[in-house]
C-alpha cells in the first residue's frame, strides 16, 4: 500500500464517524466497570459484593438475543441504524444522570437496578453502532476504522475514569455522576448529524428471518467445528486482560493511592498507552493483515499483564503506577483493535447487526462472569498471584491462533468477509 492510499484510509470522514461513535460506546462501560467500582469500595461496600455487581452486565454477553429486533425493525423518520442509536443514547443519559440521586451505603438495590439498565442500553447501542461501523467501512478500511473506534472507546474511559475520580475528590460523587451523563451528548449528536447506512427494504422481512438465517449462514460458511473455534478463539483471546482490569480501581485504592492519583497519574497513563496501542495497531494492521497482528498484538497483551505482577509487589510508587498502567493499556489496545477487526471481517454483510452482537457478546462474556469471581479470588490468593494467574489464562487463546489465523496466511486473503 503506497503512502498516498494509506493516507486515504486514515483521513476520511468514515473515521471521524468511528471515533465519535466509538466514544459514545465506550463512555457507559467504563462508567460501570471503572467509576462505579471506586464509588461503592469509597462508601466501604466490600469487594465480593462490587465484583458480584459484574454480573448485571448480563446484555454485554446476551446481546445477541435481542439484536435480531433491532435488525427487523425500523424506528421512523432516523432511520434503521439511527434511530435504534437515538433511543439508547437517550435513554442512557437519563439513567446515567439517576445514579447521582442514589447513596451505595444505603440504597445499593436501587443502585444495582439501574446499573443493570445502563448496562441493557448500552449493550443495545453497541449492537448498532458495530453494524453501522461494519456497513460504513469498506473492507480495506476495517483495520483503520475499527482502530480509531477502538482508540476512541478507550479515550472515553478517560471521562468516567479520571474526570468524574478527580471531581469526586472535590464535589459530591452526584456531580461526578452528572458530569459523566453530558459527555453522551457526543453520541447523540453524531446519530443526529450522520447519514443512514441501511437503505429502505434491506432488512430481514420477518422476525424468524432475522432470527434464524445470521446463525445458520455463520455456521454453513465456516462448517460447524471451525465456527464453535472461531466463537471459543473469541472468548479467550482478551480472557487474562479482561480478569487482570476488571478490579483495577480497587486494586489501586488497595495499593494507597487515592482517586485524585487514580484520576491523574493511572489514568493519563492508561490513555497513553491505549492511544498508542490503538493507533500504532491500525496503522500497522494495514501492513500486517488481521492473522499477523492478532499473533504480534496478542504477544505484548499477554506480556502487559505483568505490569500489575509488578504494582502489587512494589505498592505505592508513583512511577510505577503509571509504567504498569501504561503498558497493560498499551497491551489491551493492540488487542482490541486485532479482535474487533477479526469480528467485523468474520461477519456476513447481510446479517451485520445480529452476527456481530454474537461475535461481541462472546467476546463479553470473560468481562461479565469470570470477572465476578475475582473479587473472591483476589480475597484468596492476594493480588500477586491473581495477576500471574491472569497472564496464565491469557495463554490459551494465543495457542488458538494456530488454527484460527495462522501466521502464514497471505495478507490479502486474511481481509476477506
């Protein structure tokens, strides 16, 4: 690829629409898996009880039983894609603005209810938002476009994360919660101002259609036992990444830190490091191939992890916190512009929404239920061993590559649907 076509699929309006998308997708997720976290382990809630709230993040793995709805019916006057965005986004700005109203020392029922909303809205809103991206993108662009919604989902983090930490150092946490709900206005008026992407007629023209055919297409093209590896490659391959930060903000007030260096030092950091991890994996996916990166990028998310190894036995220590943080998010980033690219080209144009909500809600569910447990496991074994035991379990979905995207496959043929 010469410089003047690599230029042209990184600089164009396409990506734009993937970063402001992405970011609207991030925005609720790490509110949930970041911010929510540090604000129930301030009111002394233990961690057994905030890694068990893991489990109402149930849409992110089931998403896919719904999605065939979104795919079969069209919300007037937006549209197919944009419409169904306008009502998740909307209805994730009230309830992410309900959560300021709430106290977790006394109220955490209510709390854990609306969670489990947010939770539902914003697993909705990724169903469309991934099969607008996979129908906005052309197949040469996946790597770029999929690197600059990865990028920008993971920026996102940086509102729930570090804006909303340092604010609650200063305000009321209700503020922190207010602040959260305005920045998805980003998404909400991207959907307003983007073009529609499916046209009149293209959807399935009834429910069983919609329901039935993703599923069956899927398991004919790729041959029932390639297409179960490629669902199991999908939910190992972030499996250690996704255990070793689904309590990091626990960890990191364990280690002594307070939510002002959380929201400052961690969290520059982790931005950093996901920006470079996710631009740098677009822009080497284009000269790489999706077979070759996913063995390159998965190489240095699994190495990452000791990162944390390292935190936990040193403890309070500036420097370290933001080299741990920042490698481990160098790390997640490379990978998740890898798997997600994987996902878009495994996925048949015709069936987008409902193959990719399958795709994406197993790739969940190592964040939704093993996640759950490790507030019990790091109870147990202490956080050193956790995160070695977190590097282990990322090795099995490395091996799985052999089968799946081996190395020798050419380039050209590795990009296609």
């Amino acid at each position: 690829m010469n410089n003047k076509t690599l230029r042209q699929a990184l600089l164009n309006k396409r990506m734009l629409i993937c970063i402001c998308t992405g970011f609207s997708s991030g925005l609720p997720l790490y509110l949930l898996i970041q911010f929510v976290p540090a604000w129930l382990r301030s009111a002394d809630i233990d961690l057994s009880t905030i890694g068990l709230i893991n489990l109402v993040l149930f849409p992110y793995t089931w998403k896919f039983i719904w999605s065939p709805v979104m795919d079969r019916f069209v919300v007037p006057m937006l549209g197919r894609r944009r419409g169904w965005m306008f009502i998740t986004q909307v209805g994730l700005i009230v309830l992410m603005g309900l959560l300021s109203l709430y106290d977790p020392a006394t109220e955490i029922s209510q709390i854990i209810i609306i969670v489990a909303a947010i939770a539902f809205f914003s697993a909705s809103q990724d169903i469309v938002i991934d099969a607008y991206r996979r129908e906005l993108l052309p197949d040469d662009e996946l790597g770029a476009g999929n690197g600059f919604y990865a990028q920008a989902y993971r920026i996102s983090s940086f509102v729930p994360g570090s804006l909303a930490m340092i604010l609650a150092g200063f305000y009321p946490w209700s503020v922190a919660h207010l602040s959260i709900a305005a920045f998805m206005l980003v998404g909400l008026v991207t959907t307003l101002m983007i073009n529609e992407t499916s046209k009149a007629g293209e959807e399935p023209q009834t429910l069983r259609s919609a329901v039935v055919e993703p599923f069956v297409e899927f398991f004919q093209r790729q041959g029932w036992q390639q297409a179960v590896l490629i669902l199991l490659f999908i939910m190992f391959y972030k499996l250690g990444d996704s255990m070793a930060t689904a309590l990091e903000t626990p960890f990191f007030l364990d280690m002594g830190f307070s939510t002002v260096e959380i929201g400052s030092i961690a969290k520059i950091a982790k931005t950093i490091g996901a920006t470079a991890g996710t631009i740098l994996g677009g822009i080497a996916m284009i000269k790489l191939g999706i077979n070759r990166s996913l063995w390159v990028f998965g190489v240095f998310q699994l190495i990452s992890i000791l990162g944390y190894v390292m935190l936990s036995m040193v403890g309070y220590n500036h420097l370290v916190l933001a080299i741990a943080s920042g490698f481990e998010y160098f790390g997640v980033g490379l990978g998740s512009v890898a798997l997600i690219a994987f996902m878009a080209k495994s996925t048949n144009r015709h069936f987008t929404a409902t193959q990719f909500a399958l795709f994406s809600s197993i790739a969940a569910v190592p964040r939704t239920f093993v996640s759950a447990t490790t507030g019990y496991v790091i109870e147990a074994v202490g956080y050193t061993q956790f995160f070695i035991i977190c590097f282990v379990c990322a090795i099995p979905g490395m091996l799985m590559l052999l089968k799946i995207a081996p190395w020798h496959v050419a380039k050209s043929a590795d990009t296609q649907p």
